[in-house]
C-alpha cells in the first residue's frame, strides 16, 4: 500500500484524537483544485455545493479525495492533443486510462474504494470520451452508485457539445458540479485544436465544426448557470493558439457565470501520438502558465491546484491509488460500509472548525505584531494533507506554496518536483532539482529533515524548519513571518 | 453491401454501436463486430455511414 495515505488500520479508530494521531502518523497526500475561498467568502448555498469537493475548494483538497471511473469511453469529437490509442499505466495526464469499466463494474469499484478511502467525497466521469455524449453510460453509472451511495458527489467533465440534451436530467439527479473544457471562444482559433467533431449524421470540419461547438459550449454554460449547476471551465493552454486568447475565454467564461476558470499546460511530445505532439507543438513554461494566470485574476475565479489528473485516478489529489483498485483487484461482491466515512466526516467538520479558528487566531496576532506595510512572503509548506506540516522533507514530490502578509495566509500554487528521497536516502542530484524547485523561496517547512539535505539547502540559501510538525500550515506560516519581521524569536515559537 | 471493423485499429470506444441506425454493431470478444446482414451503409439513413463517420481511428470502419 502506498505510504502516503492514510492507513485504513488508522480509521478503525473511532474518536478523532486517535484520528489525529493516524493521520499525523501516516498522512494523506495533498494537492490542490478549486477556489482558495474560504465559507466566509461565499454564499451559503455555494459553500454546502463545494466543500467536500477537492477539485472545487482549495480548501477541501485538504481533505477529501477523488475518484473517476472510465465508463464513457466514446467521443463526438476530436482534439488534436489527444490520440485515443494511447493507453498507458505510468502517464499520469487527463484521457489516460487503463481499463475501461462496464456500469456495474464501476459501481463496485466506487463502493470498494469508499470502503477502504474514508475520505472519498466525489465521483466523477472524465473520459476518455465525452461522458454526456456517451450518456447512458454515465447515466447508468450515475443511478447504481446513487442506489448504494446516496452522499457521495457526482461530477462529469464534458466538451459541452452534447451536454444541452441533458442537463435537466442532470438536475434530476442532483448533480450540481460539471467541468466543461473550452479552449476557444473564436471559432478560427477553434479550427486549429479541434480537427473535426461528428454532430447530427455527420463528421464536421473546420470553421463549421468549430462554430457548432462553441455554440454548443455556450449553450451548455448558460443552462447550467441557470439551473444553478456550478460549472468549472478547463482550458488547455496551447503556446501559439490559444495563450493569449485565453484572457478573452476568461472574462466571457466569466460573465456567463462560470464559479471556477482552470488554466491547464499542454502536456504534448511525439510519443503520445497526438497531433500536437507529432507536430512538435510545445506545451507552455511554468512562467508562461503563470503569467497568464496572473493576467486572469479577477476574471472567474481561477483554480491553481489542479493535477490533471489521470481519467482513472483514486485519491486525494496529487496522489494515484488507482493502482490498488484495478478490477482484478475487486471482489465481486462488494457490500458498502459507510461507518468510515462517517466517522471521517465527522472528524473532518471538526478539525477544519479548529484550522480556521487557528487560522483567524494567527492572523490576529500577525496583525498585532507586524507593521501592515510588511512584504508579503512566500513559504513552502510539506504536507500529506489535512491542512498540516506533516510530510517528512525526502518524501516530498511537490511542495505547497503559501504566500503570507499582514492580511492573512493563502493558497498560491503548488510546486512539483521528483521524489527526492528514494529507498530512504537521499540523492544529490534530486536534491538539486528541488532546490531549483523553489527558485524565489528562501523558506521550508517540513515535519522532518536529515541534517545533510538541510544544510545543502542552506548553502543554497533555503532555510528548512521542522520546529512546526504537525501544527496547521496558517499557524506555522504566520509565526515564521512574525519572526522574520521582528517580533522576538520565542514569541513566534508560541504562536 | 455491408462495412466490417478493423479489429486492430479498434479502440473499443464503442461510438459506432451508438451511432448505428441498424443495431448491426455488438460487442463481442472484446472487439465490436458488425452484422453484415444488419448493415445498410447508412442507405436512406445518412450521407455516410455513421460508424466511419464517428470512429476516432482512421480506416477502421470500412466495406467489407
């Protein structure tokens, strides 16, 4: 089993100290998707739609997993990031899958991973194929785990041109999140992604393919607003296409009411087979991602923890155990137990209480002791999940990043680098790239780090702190930041 | 006057058995097959076959 989740041994415990200390103990990996807003920031109706949804709440990434099952493999369009061919374990990119499940199966394996993954909140269907066009199957998905799984989430993720014909049933049973990937809102840009799409008996191509799937894609968004469905809209980032387009796909995305814009990077080389990766098309530099990103805020909120995760993926996010609920791996009879779940939750709704009244806490007496003209600091934070410092430095394979000033913590990026510690040493040139990982950050924290890796880090002038395992990630940050703008050392260790 | 499946270039997405106005493609052995005795080419239906149209893979839905 994968050592970084939480071990299920650890959930037969019923009260959540003990949780706690299962969790402290093993953790469960982290990522991030989703608005960073906190419930104070939102309307009540929006935070009950969002918070146990990773992909929806940076928030609730912290906490609860994922899983998608591939039950629609068929597509009424095509990309030219994408080859339906290829199929392979060990990429992890959205439209990878290995195994295709019937509807029956997928309902086992939703109910065998609820049983052993407490904290599996959402269920979505995201290829590869178009889970409305190939509708009945995710339909009939949807009912079976419905029948056994009332609380669980439902989400698809779709390119909107079959989705009108389906969003009142939608409605009907209750799914209230759906992610519709746009990539253009100008149908000549669209002539360059999409090379043709099959729509009422037939394959179209060019401007006219283009123009019917932005119509489409519009139509989709504006039905689901009104029905009050909350809509994330993916975008592939394609350098040379679409980069600069974008910003306009963000603010009309936006008007029409979009609650999350997600920027993704073209993932694309030859290998794939697809066309863009035949052609030598590239995907964009974290820079160029970012300054696009940066150009979009205070268009529709913009999502910067995503994965892009596999269609197949099991987990919280940044983390796959897809590996461990293959088919052959699934009993034929499955019986649902919710009482780890419940117990979860239940730990849950008190530990994220406690972190935000920790987080207020730190922000006062952040304010209290630093001078509001402060600089803002960046701070980069190891971490299973749960919202704490509680990874081990060397097993780190992306690290957080919080940002961190008079006005409080928040969520910037997550920062991904190779693990660093392999078998339980460490390896120079790992350690290299994570150093190059943190370009711009002179701060870690960590729950645990071997004093060779930390010294290397400070002759690469990144100071490591394990002074805060555990302690929650706003706690740690704040007091950090109070102690490098002036306040007296052990003051901040309090904190 | 009927179109057969390529077995090797299937990728089983089943988008043909969808789009078949006939009926005429099932899943069996993990490729799909079409019935030749079912399969119109789409005749009266479409312009073109709609398995060929739909299919993903190029010259994979072809006469058979």
């Amino acid at each position: 089993m994968n050592a970084n989740v939480i071990s299920l041994d650890g959930l037969k415990v019923a009260s959540r100290d003990d949780l706690t200390k299962a969790i402290e103990s093993k953790g469960c990996e982290s990522s991030s998707c989703g608005s960073s807003d906190a419930p104070e920031d939102m309307d009540p109706s929006t935070w009950q739609k969002v918070k146990d949804h990773p992909c929806y709440s940076e928030e609730a990434h912290h906490y609860f997993a994922r899983m998608h099952v591939a039950v629609a493999p068929a597509c009424n369009i095509q990309c030219n990031y994408c080859n339906r061919k290829y199929d392979c374990a060990n990429e992890s990119r959205p439209g990878v899958v290995s195994e295709r499940l019937t509807p029956d199966q997928a309902a086992r394996k939703v109910i065998a991973v609820a049983n052993e993954i407490p904290q599996l909140s959402v269920l979505g269907i995201a290829g590869p194929g178009d889970s409305a066009y190939d509708w009945r199957k995710t339909k009939e998905t949807f009912k079976q785990v419905q029948a056994q799984l009332p609380d669980i989430k439902l989400c698809l993720s779709t390119n909107g041109l079959a989705l009108p014909d389906h969003v009142d049933e939608l409605l009907d049973m209750n799914i209230d999140h759906v992610t519709l990937t746009i990539n253009m809102i100008d149908p000549e840009i669209g002539t360059k992604i999409y090379p043709w799409i099959f729509w009422e008996k037939k394959r179209r191509t060019g401007l006219e393919a283009a123009q019917i799937l932005h119509e489409r894609q519009m139509q989709s968004l504006d039905m689901l607003h009104e029905r009050g469905i909350l809509v994330k809209v993916n975008s592939v980032m394609i350098p040379g296409i679409n980069d600069e387009h974008l910003l306009e796909v963000n603010r009309e995305v936006k008007k029409r009411g979009a609650f999350l814009h997600n920027i993704m990077p073209l993932i694309s080389a030859p290998e794939h087979g697809t066309v863009f990766g035949l052609e030598g098309q590239r995907g964009p530099t974290a820079a160029e991602l970012k300054k696009l990103q940066d150009a979009c805020a205070g268009g529709a909120n913009l999502m910067k923890h995503c994965r892009q995760c596999r269609a197949d993926a099991v987990g919280l996010l940044g983390e796959d155990r897809g590996q461990e609920f293959t088919m052959d791996l699934v009993p034929e009879e499955v019986t649902y137990d919710p009482s780890k779940r419940e117990a979860y939750r239940d730990w849950v709704a008190e530990e994220r209480g406690e972190r935000r009244a920790a987080a207020e806490t730190a922000k006062a007496e952040t304010q209290a002791a630093v001078n509001p003209d402060a600089e803002a600091m960046l701070i980069a934070v190891a971490t299973k999940g749960g919202g704490r410092i509680n990874q081990h430095f060397g097993h780190a394979t992306e690290f957080q990043i919080f940002e961190v000033d008079n006005d409080g913590v928040r969520f910037v990026t997550h920062r991904r680098c190779d693990n660093y510690c392999v078998g339980g040493y460490g390896e120079e040139d790992k350690l290299e790239l994570v150093i190059k990982t943190l370009e711009g950050i002179s701060t870690i924290l960590c729950a645990k780090i071997g004093d060779c890796p930390r010294e290397d880090l400070e002759k690469a002038g990144i100071e490591a702190i394990q002074d805060y395992a555990y302690e929650y990630i706003e706690t740690a940050v704040s007091a950090v930041y109070r102690a490098r703008n002036g306040l007296p050392a052990e003051e901040a260790e309090i904190a | 006057m009927a179109l057969k499946i390529v077995v090797e270039n299937c990728t089983v997405c089943g988008a043909c058995e969808f789009e078949c106005p006939n009926a005429a493609i099932r899943f069996e052995s993990d490729t799909y097959i079409i019935d030749p005795s079912l399969c119109t080419e789409c005749e009266g239906h479409a312009d073109n076959p709609q398995c060929a149209e739909v299919c993903p893979v190029p010259e994979t839905c072809v006469a058979a």
